[in-house]
C-alpha cells in the first residue's frame, strides 16, 4: 500500500550526543543564539529559537568525553537551520566571522543559500534560508533542478546594509 506523509510534516527538532555540555552550549547558544529552555544537570540541555519547547537536544548520556564519529562512518550528516530572510543569515555570518569562526563551506543551491560549519563535536552544521519558490530554478519540464555553486559572501553581506 502507497502512503505519502502529510505535506505540512515537519523535522520538529533533532537531538544530538555531545561530548561536553558546557562546550556545546557554548556554540549554539553562545554563538548561534539559541535560547535554553530546559537544562537536566550536567548531561541533557534543549535549547530553542522563538519559544518552541525545543529545537535541539544535546546530551551526554553515551557521548560524554567521546570523540567525534569518522567522517566516513554511517550517521547524520548535518543539522539544517533555516532562518526567515537573506538578511538574517548575512547577521549570523558576520557573527561567525567576527568570532573567527572557521566555515567548512559556503553554496547557491538554487533553492536556497546556505553556510557549513562544524560544531564542537564536528557534527556539521547548515546556516540557511529558502528563496522565494518562484524563483527555484527548474527545466522545461518544471522539475526542480538544485545546484551547488559558489555562494558570493560579500554579497550576502550587502543584506546588513540596505
């Protein structure tokens, strides 16, 4: 029997393992603003953007002083966080610059722009936003058509100007 899911269906948060809570904390609140709304001791913390009961767990239950998975090993590939316009993910960027913190990569994928980093644990981390969907590129046919080209930084910063 055929079944598609729902087409409102969303990825409502995704829960990491950490090795240290402090140092995780640090880089997704300290440094990407989320919000703590809710902290179990030294090993669990869930942190939010807007008041949501979580976007992101972080734990060290199994984790705790663990090192990273190899990147070749089976596993999640990165978090994707969307923000709401271009000119909030050009602030984040400054933010990451003006900490110097290093970006793994930067694309246009046609439907959206996006940063990579790494977070403590070097789980990777997507910075982006959704363009418009009447401007995702498709062919004759209409089907979408993604792409990974270079994404202009210095353009993306123009957003805090304007």
């Amino acid at each position: 029997m055929s079944y598609t899911v729902p087409a409102q269906t969303s990825i409502g948060h995704v829960h990491l393992k950490v090795s240290d809570l402090d140092k995780a904390l640090s880089f997704y609140r300290g440094l990407l603003g989320f919000t703590l709304m809710q902290k179990y001791g030294t090993q669990a913390a869930f942190i939010s953007a807007g008041g949501y009961h979580h976007h992101i767990g972080l734990n060290t239950w199994y984790s705790k002083d663990g090192k990273p998975a190899p990147g070749s090993a089976p596993g999640l590939f990165h978090t994707a966080i969307l923000y709401p316009t271009r000119k909030d993910l050009a602030a984040i960027l400054q933010r990451l610059m003006d900490a110097k913190y290093p970006l793994t990569g930067a694309s246009d994928h046609g439907v959206s722009e996006a940063l990579y980093l790494e977070d403590p644990d070097g789980n990777g981390v997507e910075l982006y936003w959704d363009k418009p969907k009447e401007q995702w590129p498709v062919d004759a046919d209409g089907n979408l058509q993604m792409v990974t080209a270079h994404l202009d930084l210095q353009n993306l910063l123009q957003e805090l100007i304007s």
